[in-house]
C-alpha cells in the first residue's frame, strides 16, 4: 500500500498499515493453507496502484 511521501504523507498511514498487518495475519491464522491462486490483477491508473483482484485457494 502507498501512503504518498513527504508533505502528501497521509498521517493515518501507521494505523492503517498495522490494520492491514492484523488483518491479514488473522486471516492465515483462520486458513492456514491459505494460498494465491493466481497472480494479481492489478488496476489500471497513475495515481493509485491497488490490486483488482487476487485468487485465492485453501
């Protein structure tokens, strides 16, 4: 994830990164097998890359 970087740094980017961390650590803890099933598709744009989609298998 980008969060911009100097005067554009978003301030709630520390808290929105350890989110992310819990978030996915619990959800490999739920689905231990957990596991990508294909590549990710990514979105198309040149202010923002975010993943469109991921498959996942377990």
């Amino acid at each position: 994830m980008g969060f911009g970087h100097g005067v554009h740094h978003c301030v709630g980017a520390p808290i929105a990164r350890v989110q992310l961390q819990e978030a996915v650590s619990a959800l490999v803890r739920r689905f231990p097998g957990l596991r990508a099933a294909a590549p990710p598709q990514w979105k198309a744009g040149l202010k923002t890359r975010a993943p469109r989609s991921l498959p996942v298998a377990w």
